[in-house]
C-alpha cells in the first residue's frame, strides 16, 4: 500500500556559500530580517539560504513534531 503525500514533488531552493565570517552571516541575517521567503542556517563557516518548500511541508513537518513529542512523553 502506498500513501502519496503530495501531489505533485516539490523541488527544495538551497544556495551554499563557505567562508563566511560569523560577522558576515549577522549582517545578512539583519539584512533579511523582514523577508519571510528566505531562511538562512549557519554551521562553521558555510551558509545555507534556503526558500520555504511550502504550507504542505510546514504542516507535514509540524505532524512529525507533535508525532514525536507525544511518542517521547
């Protein structure tokens, strides 16, 4: 039995830039504050902007949360 959870394969944006400064990620996250289609992530000097996948995701992802908690309590 399969369970088909989108539609239609939505396809990640991700952009990896290295070498950047921990000063330099701060300045483009102030930079991007207000901007709500963008996402950033940083680990040891690379720097991951990502766009949202979308509604369908956040709510997959939220189950999966809640799924967890309530498995783990």
């Amino acid at each position: 039995m399969s369970i088909p959870l989108l539609d239609h394969p939505i396809q990640e944006k991700l952009v990896t830039v290295a070498d950047v400064s921990w000063e330099e990620f701060k300045g483009i996250e102030a930079q991007l504050k207000d901007n709500r289609n963008v996402r950033l992530s940083y680990l040891s000097g690379i720097l991951e902007i990502m766009s949202p996948i979308g509604e369908k995701h956040e709510d997959v992802k939220r189950t999966l949360g809640y799924l967890l908690e309530a498995y783990i309590k």
